[in-house]
C-alpha cells in the first residue's frame, strides 16, 4: 500500500460508506469498485485490512463475533483479491503503450512532380 493512505484517517462518514461497500455481495462489489477512483480504492484496501485484522483478533475471543470470523476472512478476502486484481488492471491499462507517427514514412509529392508523373 501507499505510504499516504497507510496513515490517512477516515472520517466517520467515509468509513461507513467503504463498510457499506464491503458489505455488498460479491457481484455488486465487483461492479462498485470499477466506479471508484484511485483514492477510493487504496482506502477501501485499508479498510479491508483493518477489519481482516478485527476478524483475526475476535477468533481467539469469547461469544458469537468468534463463531463469526472465519467466515467474515473468507469474505473479506475475497473482497482483498479483488480490489487487487481491480488496482492491477488500473496499473496495466496505464501502462500501456500507443505508438504515433509524427511524419508520414512516405515522402510526399510536390506540385510539379504530381504534374510531371501525370503527362
């Protein structure tokens, strides 16, 4: 991750919203993410690291988050794998290369020799 995102802080109201987004299902998550922008999608990896963190920690708590967590890491991965194939795709279409031709490779005619070649 990005150093600046690492230590950016989310307000309360962005955090629910990239929590709302984690919730979706898998399809509409797919979907949503395409939509967002690069700050948005390093956020939302942050997001998803903090709450697998959360997950891991309740696995040796008491009660019923503990029943919970290895499905929520199943999810929560799933998500992870695909903001990073959402971030690799972004890097690889950036990267990408289109090659222009700033003069033509043929030389072009003049005036008289066109009337030349044409009599």
């Amino acid at each position: 991750m990005d150093e600046s995102v690492s230590t950016r802080t989310l307000k309360r109201h962005e955090a629910k919203r990239i929590d709302a987004l984690i919730a979706l299902p898998l399809a509409r998550f797919r979907t949503a993410i395409a939509r967002l922008d690069a700050e948005d999608l390093a956020a939302l990896e942050a997001r998803i690291v903090l709450q697998m963190v959360k997950q891991r920690w309740a696995l040796g708590g008491h009660g019923i988050e503990r029943h919970r967590a290895p499905n929520e890491l199943a999810l929560l991965g799933r998500r992870m794998d695909e903001t990073r194939q959402e971030i690799a795709a972004r890097a690889q279409a950036a990267t990408q290369l289109h090659l222009v031709e700033l003069e033509p490779a043929l030389p072009v005619p003049d005036e008289a020799e066109i009337a030349d070649r044409a009599a």
